[in-house]
C-alpha cells in the first residue's frame, strides 16, 4: 500500500483549491486498493472507505471519502497519468523476480458505465503468479478487444525486459499477436479452438 500511496502523488491534481477537502493522492489509493479488493462500483468503495477508518487515516484523509466525491475524481483525473503511475508501480513489484509470465484478458467491469450505458470493457495484462496487474487498456466494445490486448501488448514488452512468455486465451491465438510477440523477441502460449481461421 505504501508503494502505491507515494507513486499517487505524481498523479496532477485537476481540482481547483477551492473547495478540496481531501487529498488526491489518498482518494486515488483508497480507489485502487478497493478496485483491488474486488470492489468495482464506485458506490462500494465509497462503502469501504466508511468501513475502514483506519486505513483512511493511513491515507492521509480526515474522514472517508463520499461517493460523489469518489465520482468527481474519477471523471476528472488525467487518466494517462494514472495509467502511468500504476504500470510503475506494477513493474516495480515485480523487477526483482526474474522471468515473467504474463496473461492478457479482457473484462467487462459490470457495475461500471460508459456513454450510451454500456458497462466498460477493460484489458489486463497480470502477472500468473501473484496476479499483480502490469497494465490495463480501455478497448470500445465488441471486436476491440484484441487490437487493445495486441497494443497494451506492445507497450508491455517494451518497458518490461523481464516479461518472457505472453499468454491468453483463443481469441489472442492469431498470426499478427504471434507475430509482435516474437518480433519483441519472447514467446507465447495461446489456446487454440479448430473453428478459429487464424490460426
């Protein structure tokens, strides 16, 4: 927790001074370490911040954070930032372990909502051992998936020399993801179905 609390103050605060009642940085580690927990409604986190007063006030915070509070920094905060700040702190976890295996699958947050009411859909990379998440990337909805996996891919295997194998389930088993993969100089295990035409 402590690694994540002080890599959230690289994340810049979009709010204006007036009116801000709590950190940024404790907001953001409360919401990562719930997301975490397996908590994927902002209205749960907000449910566990009130639960856990102890760790809110490791977090710097007076009190817990309201849900529409939670809500404001979620839609304000630069995204890439975050994104930026969680792939270190990701890749730093694990520098020292050696060789990594590493699997891409997609997931739709269910308690999540994106324009038109969708529930989002978001790729992760973790690592198969500790499950820690390397990276995560926003793909649009129905056939996005792989081109999101396929260039999270990409960027992964760039900044992460560690990274040995990639793997994942049937729909990852195509020539242009094998291809990249081996192009970075790694290998790969896919799952193979006889119906894909890919392969």
């Amino acid at each position: 927790m402590r690694v994540a609390f002080e890599a959230m103050a690289g994340v810049p605060d979009f709010r204006g001074s007036k009116g801000r009642q709590h950190k940024l940085q404790g907001v953001l580690t409360l919401m990562v370490l719930g997301l975490a927990a397996g908590l994927h409604s902002l209205a749960r986190i907000a449910a566990f911040g009130k639960r856990r007063k102890d760790l809110v006030r490791q977090l710097g915070l007076k009190r817990a954070p309201s849900h529409s509070t939670i809500w404001r920094v979620a839609v304000g905060v630069d995204r890439e930032a975050l994104r930026r700040v969680l792939d270190r702190v990701g890749g730093e976890e694990l520098a020292c372990r050696g060789s990594l295996v590493v699997a891409f699958d997609g997931k739709t947050m269910r308690s999540s909502r994106q324009e038109g009411g969708r529930a989002a859909q978001v790729v992760n990379a973790f690592e198969h051992n500790s499950g820690v998440v390397l990276g995560a990337m926003m793909s649009r909805g129905a056939g996005s998936e792989l081109p999101a996996g396929r260039k999270l891919a990409r960027e992964l295997l760039r900044r992460s020399p560690q990274v040995a194998v990639v793997t994942g389930d049937a729909l990852y088993a195509e020539r242009s993801m094998a291809r990249m993969v081996v192009a970075e100089n790694r290998d790969y295990v896919f799952k193979l179905k006889k119906t894909s035409p890919t392969c």
